[in-house]
C-alpha cells in the first residue's frame, strides 16, 4: 500500500480548506494559551502583593497630602474585604502582564485569512495596541490624585475620608481599563481607513462633531466623573483623531 505523504507546506490547512470544528479547535487552543498567560500573570501579582498595594496606595497618600490630611490608610470593613482586594488586584495585574499574550494569539489567529499584504500591517497594530493601552493605564494612574483630590475635597475641609481596598482599587482599575481601552481610538481609526470603510477626507469634514462626541464620550465613561479624568480622556483623544487623519494618508499613500 502506498501512502501519500503531505508535503511541509500542507502541515497546516489554509482557512478556505479548513472546517468549522477546525476553526473552533484553533479558536481553543489560542483561548487556553490565553487563560493559561493570564493565571501565570495573576499569580505574579498575587505573590508581588506588598509593592504593588503600595504603588496603588500612592495616589490615595499623595490626594491626602495635597489636602493637608494626614492618615492615608485604608480599612477593611468587612471580613472578607482583604482578600477579595488582593484577588481584584491579582485579576487586574494578571490581564495587564497577559496583554500581549492575548493581543499576539488573535494576531496568529487571525494572520492566515489575511493576505499578504495586509499581514505587513499585523504586527505594527499588536505593538501599537499594547503600546496605547499602556500609555492609557499610565495616564489613569498619574490623573487619579487629581480626582480623589477633587472627589474628597468636595465633601469640605471638616470631613474625614474612611476608604476600603474594594471600592478605592475598584475605582482605579476600572479607570486605568478605560483610558486603556480609549487610547485604543486611534488603532480602530487607522484600521477604518485602510479597510477602506471611512477615509481621510471624511474625518476632516467630520472633526467638529468629532471634538463634541469626544468630549460628551468622556464625560460619560469616566467612572470618577471628575473634570481631571475627563479632560485627561478628552485632549488625547482629539490628539488621536488628528494624528488618525494624517496615518492614514500616510499609509494609503
């Protein structure tokens, strides 16, 4: 019996010879490098506990000081409280170390359908969408003083801020995962273009609107409706969008 061998070429089916439950088995398989990069990641930070908690209390100190207050501790309320502040704080550090695991799995999951020329273009997006959200997260955590400056000065001099772990970590991850989601803005701009769905000339006859949607965007996502944090949104964002104009001329050109 002669038995035919496949050629190195044909090791991996293309994505037009490839059935459904092969698309899905390669969709798994990516997922769990995923989950497996984000656990790896949480368990890191679960074990850097101690400097990473001080790093997120600095904000909280530095508000306090700016405030000419002087205990920046925060309490634990309930029991359970500690424990669940450290596990948030493991969740959130174990996606941000997993991030570009995840960005890099959907860029080989994705790269075979694409051709060959729009493959050059695979890599500079991944590195551009890590570099972004980085950026975002880094710009969340330095606004963050300014808005618990504003959010406990509010309440007047005569009162005393008691913070937990929950609600005050709670607060900073959800802004350091929106302003990195929000720099992500220029990416999906750039992307538009190049697919051909939206061109240059249309965002500049767009820009006014484009300013106004921006501004009312950040006003409603940002969690601690602070004028710091929004205008912190809002100002890169317009950046973005102008800088989106001339990338995409660039590339097209």
């Amino acid at each position: 019996m002669v038995r035919t061998m496949r050629r190195p070429s044909e090791a991996r089916p293309t994505p037009d010879a490839m059935t459904l439950f092969e698309h899905l088995g390669e969709l798994r398989s990516r997922l769990i490098v995923c989950l497996v990069g984000f656990v790896v990641g949480g368990g890191v930070t679960y074990g850097l506990y101690n400097p990473v908690y001080d790093a997120l209390q600095h904000p909280y100190c530095t508000a306090v000081r700016e405030l000419h207050r002087h205990n920046c501790s925060l309490f634990i309320t309930q029991p359970l409280e500690g424990f669940t502040a450290r596990l948030n704080v493991s969740a959130y550090g174990g996606l941000i170390i997993a991030l570009p695991i995840i960005l890099y799995e959907m860029w080989r999951f994705v790269t075979p359908g694409l051709k060959a020329n729009e493959r050059k273009y695979a890599l500079p997006f991944v590195f551009a969408t890590v570099l972004l959200f980085a950026a975002g997260g880094a710009v969340a955590y330095f606004i963050y003083p300014r808005a618990l400056e504003f959010l406990i000065g509010s309440s007047g001099p005569h009162t005393t801020s008691i913070l937990s772990p929950s609600s005050y970590i709670g607060l900073l991850g959800a802004l350091v995962l929106i302003f990195g989601i929000a720099f992500e803005f220029p990416v999906v701009l750039v992307a538009l273009e190049l697919a051909g769905v939206i061109t240059s000339a249309g965002l500049r006859s767009f820009r006014r609107w484009a300013i106004l949607l921006i501004t009312l965007f950040s006003a409603i996502i940002t969690p601690s409706s602070d004028p710091f944090s929004m205008l912190a949104l809002a100002l890169p964002m317009v950046v973005f969008y102008e800088a989106s104009i001339l990338i995409g001329r660039l590339l097209k050109k």
